[in-house]
C-alpha cells in the first residue's frame, strides 16, 4: 500500500496465467479480498473455488465449484442483513464492529442470502 495524493494506491501482483489465481494461498486472498472489498457491506473467507456474487438490495449468493464440502466465512459490516440461514453461527467481533458467520457449502452447489 502506498499513500498518493488524498487516497491510497494498491498494486497486486498476480501470475502471468490469470487461473493461476486460484492457486494463492487462502490467507494471502483474504488478505486481498479484505483490501478489495473494504467498502462492500458483505465479503467471504474461503478457499480458491468458491465466489462471492453480489446483486442489489443487499441479496447475495455464494457458490462453491470445489468437489468436497467447504467451511466459509462470510464478514459483514454492521449495515449488512443477519444470515438467513438456519446453520449459520454469528459472531461479533467487537474490534471492528464486523460480524461473522461460518457454514458450509455443499460440493459444487449455491446458496442464496437476503
């Protein structure tokens, strides 16, 4: 991160082949996503295989193209809706105000949150 003008300046480095994305590890994507998605009211932790869409009023679904089950964690900001879902856990986390919720998403299938 570097300071420029008013605002600051990202730059990530990603492989020469775009898929090769997918190869990072989870905690350096997560590290990027929290960057990224900074201004979003909802965001995910999970491994490569497994994307967060985001459509209007708040509604999102989350789908997984891995072939196993996958533990998730989805970060909102205090703005964002409680999960609608009856396995989720909520956990505040009283440092940033966001809250999180973990799941798990069944091998190659969605699930949709409002």
């Amino acid at each position: 991160m570097n300071r420029y003008s008013k605002g600051n300046f990202y730059v990530l480095n990603i492989p020469g082949n775009i898929g090769d994305i997918s190869n990072l590890r989870r905690d350096v994507m997560n590290t990027a996503k929290k960057f990224v998605l900074a201004d979003s009211q909802v965001r995910i932790e999970a491994p490569a295989g497994v994307r967060l869409f985001m459509y209007d009023k708040e509604t999102y679904v989350i789908q997984s193209f891995i072939d196993t089950a996958v533990k998730i964690r989805v970060v909102k900001q205090p703005a964002a809706n409680a999960c609608t879902s009856s396995v989720c856990s909520t956990v505040p986390d009283h440092e940033t105000d966001e809250s999180s919720t973990e799941m798990t998403i069944a091998p190659r299938s969605f699930r949709l949150f409002r």
